[in-house]
C-alpha cells in the first residue's frame, strides 16, 4: 500500500524528469537525446509523462501526460521514503499535480482524456491546384474530435486551443497527440470548444478536407483507422 496519498484537486504521480532525454530504436539500444540546448519550447524540452500513485479518477500504476510547466519544486513532494537513492540519483521525483493540468491517461491501449479535455487532430483543406507537392492549408481555430460526445464531428474553438502534447512513449519513442479542453455536460469557462460545424464534418467524412496534426502529415479519414 502506497504511503502518500493524493489530496482533493491533485494528482500524486511520479515523473521521470530525464526521461525525455533519450530516444529507443527498434533494435533496443537506447542513445542520450539532449533536449534542453538552445531550445525555448518547453513543451518539446520538459517531460510531461508521468505514473500515477494515487488520485481520484485515475487507477494507481497509469500513465499520464501532464502541463511541460508542472515539474517544478512548487508542485513537489520532498522528504518522502517512497523513492530510492537510486531513483533520486535518476532524476526521478514525486509530484502532486493539480488535476486541471493532467490532460491524458492510460493502462493499456489508447489514451483518453481526463476530465476537462479532449483529443483531436486539426483540419486541413487540401491544394487543388496543378502544382506538385503544396501541402493543405490548416482551417484556423477547427478540429476533428476523435473523442467524448462530440467524438467524429468537427468542432469550431478559440483561438490557441490546438494544444500538441510531445513526450517519450512507453516505447522509447517520440509521440504527439493534440488535446483541447472541454468539459462535458457543464459550464466552465476554460471551455474552449464553442460550436460544431456540421458542413465541415461532412466534408471530412467525404474526404473533401483531411485531418491530421501537421500539413506534411495530414490525410483523408479514409486513409485512417482509429481505434474504437
């Protein structure tokens, strides 16, 4: 039985603070991959995976992706016996986060939102013209939403909510996934999606607009399979 126990509000995790520092190929061998030089992009340079030891809504031993900013003293928790010298000479520390800046979590499988948010990729309109090789032009302020109750249409949101979350995977890799807050079935005024616009699911369904999370990489939701 774990010794330290969340409090209401927070999420008690503990973070690998240098595990974004390195990179898995598929033979297995693991090189350093030093982030934090001469890059201001916080959300590229601070790790934001953690694993959960205890918290409301979320079972013990899960994975979450939290805010790049939330590895800092102010969120942890010192003179605990639950972490070994050893972890400690890792970098490996505890943290009690607020759970508004706890955005992903997962066992096995999928990730899924935690309370507050929801995952989604941007939408593209594609080049028609004659031209080889321009990449789509992003719709501002528009995505697709693969999760929750607005899971399969796009979504009209404020400005800046395409929020893309970068860190290390269980597999040693680099991944991305795209989250914007919403709150379902209540008010509050984080809430960042304000309209759905059903003339541009259509389209998307169709395959006349593409979706993915960069231009380069974006295609026709037929071309794409999700899980669930």
């Amino acid at each position: 039985m774990n010794e330290l126990k969340h409090v209401d509000g927070r999420v008690l995790m503990r973070i690998d603070t240098d595990g974004k520092n390195f990179h898995t190929f598929s033979s297995g061998d693991t090189i350093r991959l030093e982030r934090d030089r001469d890059n201001f992009d916080r959300k590229y340079t601070q790790q934001v995976l953690g694993t959960v030891i205890d918290a409301e809504s979320i079972p013990e031993g899960a994975l979450v992706l939290c805010n790049h900013n939330c590895c800092h003293d102010s969120y942890k928790v010192f003179n605990t016996g639950t972490i070994s010298g050893e972890e400690i000479a890792a970098k490996v520390f505890i943290f009690s986060i607020p759970e508004t800046e706890v955005y992903l979590w997962k066992r096995v499988g999928e990730w899924m939102p935690t309370k507050g948010f929801a995952i989604g990729e941007r939408v593209y309109k594609p080049y028609t013209g004659i031209i080889q090789g321009i990449d789509p032009t992003v719709l501002k302020n528009t995505l697709y939403i693969k999760t929750g109750e607005f899971k399969g249409q796009v979504v009209r949101t404020l400005k800046a909510a395409d929020y893309v979350i970068t860190f290390r995977n269980e597999k040693g890799v680099e991944e991305e996934i795209l989250r914007c807050r919403h709150y379902e079935n209540e008010y509050n005024e984080r809430e960042e999606i304000v309209a759905i616009d059903y003339a541009l699911t259509e389209k998307v369904n169709k395959g006349d607009l593409v979706i993915g999370l960069y231009s380069s990489k974006a295609k026709s939701i037929k071309d794409i399979q999700y899980a669930g």
